[in-house]
C-alpha cells in the first residue's frame, strides 16, 4: 500500500502530516511512500530530505491522490465550496483510508461526504484519552507546543519584561500572569511563563487541576462547589458547567484579573463552542499595555472581541487572536503530530502491509468516522 502525503493548503497551516523520521518508523509496516513536492518546506524540510528517507516525490495533489491508498494530513480537507468547486480529495480512490484532524463538530456536512465518497476516515483528534493511545494522542502534542508559544507570542506583545528585575537604576516588578484552562496548553503555558521569571495564577473547572498547578509553583483560582468537584468527564476534559456557577466564576476571575498583566485563554469543551470567559468589561478593568492571548479564537474565542488571525486593541488592552497557534512552531509541531499518525498507522496496518483495522478496538471506535460508505461514529451517524 502507497501512503500519500499532500501539501496543507489552508490559511495559516505551516506542519506536514509526515517527516523523514516518521517515515523511516513507518517503513517497517512494508508501506511505500509519496511526498507531494514542496509539501515539507513551511516545517523546514526540503524534498531531498523526505528522498533519502525513502519516500517518492510527487509533483502535484492529483498525482498524489490518484495513487495513494492511505493518506495523511494535518488539517481538514478543504470541502468543494472552499476550493473552487472541486474537494480537495474528490481525486482519492474509493475505499481510500484518510488519517486527519477532521473537526467533525463543526463540520457534519463534509463527514456525510466522506462516507459518500466511499473513504474509510479517522479524525485524530477523537482518539481516546488512555494510556495506550498517549503516542496518537494530537490533541496533547499540539496543545502542548500552542501552550509555550502563548507565551512567548505574550512577550513579544507585552511592553515590559517578565522577571523581577533588581538594577542600580530601580527595580522592575515581574509581569503577573494569569492562565485559564489548566489542560495541556494551560499547564505548559504557566511552566513557560514561571521560567520566563513572571508570577503565574490559573483557573480551571476541575478540582483535579489544582495539584497540578500548584506543583508548577503558580497560585490556583477556583470556585471551590459541589459542581465543580464532578466538573471533569472521564476522558478528562472539562464538562460544561451550568450558569450559576458561570456567574460564580466570572465575579472571581472580574476581581482577579484587574491585577494581572497577561491574561492567557486556553479553555475547550469538545464538541461545544469555547466558553466566553472574558468579558468586554473585564478586559477595560485590565492595566492599559495588558496583554490577553487568546488560543481558542477558532472556536469563539474565551475573550470578548477576539478575532482569528487579529491583533485587536481594546481599552488600552491587546487581544491577540493568532489563528492555528501550533503551526506557528511548525518544524516542532510536524515533527510531534507526525509521530502520532506512524504510531497510530501501526494499529491500523498488519505486518503484511495489509489493512487491518478492528471496529472493536477502543481506539479505532473512538476515532473511526466513516467506512464503506456508511457514518459509522455513533455520535455522527443519524
């Protein structure tokens, strides 16, 4: 079987779905490989590069298309109405296998569409949360890298240093930063900013994050109830919580964040669009040069008046809104989510070569969206 590996074409993706070093872990499942042209160069890697690994260079997207049996992208297909009339994988064989991040959510139309098409489609980001699919796991390796480089995106805004800083000529406070969302971007975000020398809070729904906070050495802010001590899922994410405690929430983080310098905004509900935590308010009640990071801009944005791929000025206040923050560290971020697609092709491919995918399997359950024409993900299958 050919493995295909396009080059991404939406706005703001920089990764590739492979790497020479994935490609030397994948060559043992008796696979080949075909590269589009040039479809490595934004991560850093030329086409020779992904030659000397073994891989087939191909000069164009219909080329690849035609020939491959499994392909592997980073984001979602570009659907007919984002490309000119045509899908950007209306060229791949029926009974094709698509690796991705689909963001079936918001996008239940083009699921149907796959199925229609006769693909066999796995949305990376629906791979469970367990310990044996901690390899696959793209959420936590691309959260990861999108949590240090708020930071530092932070910094590059802020118009002081993060560090107390002790000089003959007076001394320089440290920038006090606040973190919302303690998950995986949460968590890096507050290591990143605790070595950058600034004083970091966090604020998550989940009781389960304050240990994890506290031994980055940041001071946790929590609204301590009976809700919010059932407030995680089982596979680990945050539920949606009800208004009253919404109301609880923002009356803490309104008297909390008037004396922050960086407010960071990391909070996701899967399937649910991101919880406004931030008010319009709350950022005028912020110092005038603050700095609010916003990393779920995509899915409506934590802050008031964020917007995707914008810096926007308000009160005084910057609200950073960069769009597909991880692809913003894309040499790293490739690197990562690459890995996690040859680890999760080892579950999917025998050692023959051969598909062998078990609808059975709980990963293959969680992450399998369409197959012989047919929905199969229950949470998508009407």
């Amino acid at each position: 079987m050919k493995v295909g590996i396009p080059k991404e074409r939406r706005a703001f993706e920089a990764r590739v779905a492979a790497t020479p070093d994935s490609i030397k872990r994948m060559k043992p499942l008796g696979l080949s490989f075909a590269v589009e042209a040039g479809a490595g160069l934004s991560a850093a890697i030329p086409d020779q590069a992904f030659v000397d690994a073994g891989a087939e260079i191909v000069a164009d997207t219909a080329s690849l298309l035609a020939q491959s049996d499994i392909l592997l992208k980073v984001g979602r297909p570009l659907t007919a109405a984002e490309n000119g009339g045509t899908a950007e994988l209306a060229g791949l064989k029926q009974g094709a296998v698509v690796v991705s991040q689909l963001d079936p959510y918001r996008n239940k139309e083009q699921v149907g569409s796959l199925a229609a098409q006769g693909l066999t489609a796995f949305a990376m980001e629906l791979v469970p949360r367990i310990t044996r699919a901690q390899a696959m796991d793209v959420l936590s390796s691309q959260a990861n890298l999108a949590g240090y480089k708020a930071v530092i995106d932070a910094a590059e805004q802020f118009g002081r240093a993060f560090p107390m800083m002790m000089t003959a000529a007076g001394t320089v406070a440290p920038a006090k930063v606040l973190v919302m969302g303690a998950g995986v971007a949460g968590l890096q975000a507050i290591a990143t900013a605790r070595r950058l020398g600034a004083v970091v809070s966090a604020t998550d729904v989940r009781l389960a994050a304050k240990e994890q906070v506290e031994s980055l050495g940041a001071t946790f802010v929590f609204v301590d109830d009976e809700e919010a001590r059932q407030a995680e899922t089982s596979g680990g994410y945050a539920k949606e919580m009800s208004d009253a405690y919404k109301a609880k929430q923002a009356a803490l983080i309104a008297e909390t964040i008037k004396k922050m310098d960086i407010v960071i905004c990391t909070a996701l509900i899967p399937g649910r669009p991101a919880p406004r935590l931030v008010s319009d308010a709350m950022v005028a009640s912020m110092k005038p040069g603050s700095v609010v990071i916003d990393l779920a801009v995509e899915n409506g944005g934590n802050c008031e008046g964020s917007a995707i791929g914008q810096i926007v000025v308000a009160h005084g206040v910057k609200i950073v809104g960069y769009a597909n923050v991880p692809s913003r560290v894309a040499v790293d971020a490739s690197a990562l989510y690459a890995r996690n697609l040859a680890e999760f092709l080892k579950l999917i491919v025998a050692k023959d070569g051969t598909l062998s995918i078990d609808p059975a399997d709980e990963i293959i359950k969680g992450s399998l969206l369409t197959r012989e024409g047919q929905i199969v993900h229950p949470n998508f299958a009407s």
